[in-house]
C-alpha cells in the first residue's frame, strides 16, 4: 500500500499516512517555463495498490490537473490498482442542467479521472449524492457527521435544535438530529444568483434554544449567514454552524466575521484561507476516517459501515 499527494492538501495526506503508520510516497509536481504540469513519482509502484489523495479544491482546475496527471504516472509504472481519494469534489455544484445550454460539470469531471486510469475513488460529503452514479467505477461515499457531531455530543438534547439552512440539507440535518438526539428546524432558501441566496422563511422553533446550522459546504456564506439572523429573530440564544468543506471564497470571511455566530466547526478537507484565522473556527480532522476506509479498502474488507450519516 502506498499514498501519495498533489500539492492540494498535504497536511491532511501526512495526517492520514500517520494513522496508517506509513510514509508518504515520494511525488513531485513541477512546473515547465510555460505554466504545464510536470510530474514524477519516486518510488517504485508495479504492482503495488495504491491511493492518492488530492482534494480539487481552489484552485480548481489546477489541483484537478495534477489529480489527472499522478494517476497516469502511476498507471503508466504499472500500479496494480489506483484509488482517488477526493476529501473534497470540485464541480460538485453542476451536477445537473439548472437552464438551457449548459453543461453538467460534475459528471465531466467523473469521465476524466476514470479516463485518467482511476480503479475507484472513496470521496467525502459529495455535495449531490447522485455524483457517486456519475462514475463508471466504484465509489465509496464517506459522510463526516461522526466526526462533527463528536464536538456537540455534551449538549442537552432538549435545548439544542439542529438546523438545515435549505430544503436540499434536510437528510444531513436529520442525520445530526438522530446522533445528538436533538429536534430539527428548516430554512427555506431561495437562491438569486451565484453569490446570493434569501432566507425568510422558518418551520420549527427555536425560541430560547441554541441552535447548529449544518451543511456540507461553506463557499460564500450566504445561506448559513442569513440563516443565523433568522433564527436570532425567531429567539434563538446561540447559532453554531458545523460544515464539512470550508471553501470560504469571495466574501465569506466578510459575512461570516460580521454574522451572529457563536461557533463554527469544520474537517481538514481543504486548506483554510489565512483570512479565516480571524473567525471563531474549530477545526476537527478526518484523517482517521479517510484512513480507516483506505485501510479496509486495501485489506478488502467492509467499508459499509463507515458510511453511516
């Protein structure tokens, strides 16, 4: 068994390769005089089962391209098997044609890595879950709810209210409400544009409760901040946000610094902008759980259960 990593999250590949108790592969990502890609594995890989983990986060296109490219490298010296390992999916969001003439991004992007020469990929809060039936290749979907609820385990279940900022995060939230024993609330979102959503309208209560507001992305921040100054208004006492993926692009620091938000919890999926160290973030890892299916995964064991909501 050997990972290796692009240069998209390195520190989660090395937290992952400690749990496994095994040294990251030797791989380097180059760069030619005219901005291409070059890269090269170091160690020897014939025969042997391998992962890469690289999740294509910003920038996109570029952490996608080195995903491509390493497993070639690898298919070409002979793997006996390559498993993508995608913490995070990039054009995850375009899974499907929202209006005429455009196109469906995210099953492009399943056609070309295993084009590439991907055997499987395992893949994390994919942010549709139908993305799994995009590949011509197995695909292990891990949720990272286990991992996140852990932080809100000692919460009286009778004042705590979990959250979905959307009709679309009803399933996470009812995930979270089952684990913490907690009872469920939705916001109902209406997008405007791509950097824009409105939130006016709330079923549940919260009156005097604290509340977690659950998703799988954070990128503009829009919904779970409009989220948290409805729920204020209908009398909640403390708004915390957990989220999987903290892309945090545009003006999500700005939203987020400024929003009534006691708490925000998030995995290592991808890297934090150094903008965000100002915001009330907590950081939990899903090395152990990346690691345990990569494990099971060589082993050929089950990997069913750790796919629990």
């Amino acid at each position: 068994m050997l990972v290796f990593a692009g240069n998209a999250n390195p520190a989660l590949a090395r937290a992952i390769c400690d749990y496994l108790v095994l040294p990251l592969g030797g791989a380097v990502v180059k760069r030619f005089p005219d901005g291409e890609l070059d890269v090269k594995v170091n160690d020897d890989v014939r025969g042997a089962d391998t992962f890469i983990v690289q999740p294509t986060c910003h920038p996109v296109n570029e952490n996608l391209m080195e995903l491509l490219l390493l497993i070639d490298c690898l298919r070409r010296a002979s793997a006996d098997r390559v498993t993508a390992v995608l913490p995070y999916y990039g054009y995850a969001r375009k899974d499907r044609k929202d209006e005429g003439r455009v196109p469906i991004t995210a099953k492009l992007v399943a056609n070309l890595i295993a084009t590439a020469g991907a055997n499987r990929v395992l893949a994390l809060d994919l942010h549709a879950t139908q993305i799994q039936g995009f590949f011509d290749i197995p695909v292990d979907h891990l949720f990272a709810a286990p991992v996140l609820v852990n932080r809100f385990v000692d919460e009286d279940p009778d004042k705590l209210v979990i959250v979905s900022p959307d009709v679309g995060s009803i399933k996470l939230a009812r995930a979270y409400s089952k684990r913490l024993h907690a009872s469920l609330a939705v916001v109902d979102k209406r997008r405007v544009s791509a950097e824009q959503t409105e939130s006016d309208f709330f079923i549940g209560d919260c009156q005097g409760k604290k509340v977690l507001v659950v998703d799988d992305i954070i990128a503009t921040a829009g919904s779970v901040c409009q989220a948290a100054l409805l729920l204020r208004d209908h009398g909640a006492t403390e708004v915390h946000v957990a989220a999987t993926h903290p892309v945090l692009c545009g003006p999500a620091v700005e939203r987020l610094s400024q929003a009534p938000i006691n708490s925000i919890t998030v995995t290592d999926t991808i890297p934090l902008p150094e903008a965000a160290q100002c915001l009330p973030l907590h950081v939990v890892s899903v090395a152990g759980l990346l690691g345990e299916a990569m494990r099971r995964i060589h082993m050929n064991e089950s990997v069913s259960h750790l796919f629990t909501t």
